[in-house]
C-alpha cells in the first residue's frame, strides 16, 4: 500500500518470476503451473473510495505512474496535490469494486 487516505487507496503490485511464486506457495492448492498465481510485469491499482470504482495500470501507464510517483519523492507534495492527481486517474476508472 503507497496511499491511504479518505478518499483513495494506491497499492502497488509487483511483477513476480515464475519461479519465485513458487516459494511459500501451496502447491497442493493448485493443480498446475499455468494455475498458479504470477504476476509478470509490475502495475498500480487506484481505489476510488468516493465513486466505489478501481483503476489497474500497467505497462506503459504504470511507467508513467511511478515516474509521478519517483517525483513525489524528489519534491514532496501536499495533500492536496496528490488528491487532485489521483482524481484525474479515477476519472478512467470503470471497475466497480463488487467486481474486484
């Protein structure tokens, strides 16, 4: 979890090996390797909290986020500023959360 607040959530997902989802997996829960849980490349999922409305980015736009994200680090935002960017990402968001 990056951001929790009233309003959003922002977890960050990343990418897994194949191999290494093996470690600590319970292999008698799944039947065979292509049933087992990988991740392949990294993504963010941003939670709406106000609309009940999630938004999954990957590739290039998870790019894109994480450079936002590796600015926030440079020159720490307010509030504010980071509400204000999230909602311009919910605004793409079309999942409602009892399909999540």
């Amino acid at each position: 979890m990056l951001y929790d607040s009233e309003s959003f959530s922002v977890t960050h997902l990343a990418a897994v090996e194949p191999d290494a989802a093996l470690t600590g997996l319970d292999l008698a829960a799944t039947d065979t390797p292509a049933e087992r849980p990988v991740l392949l490349r990294h993504g963010f999922e941003i939670v709406d909290k106000r609309s009940g409305k999630e938004l999954y980015l990957d590739g290039s736009w998870a790019e894109l986020f994480q450079q936002r994200i590796a600015a926030w680090q440079l020159n720490t935002p307010t509030e504010e500023e980071v509400e204000d960017t999230l909602a311009q990402y919910a605004e793409l968001a079309q999942t409602p959360l009892t399909l999540h």
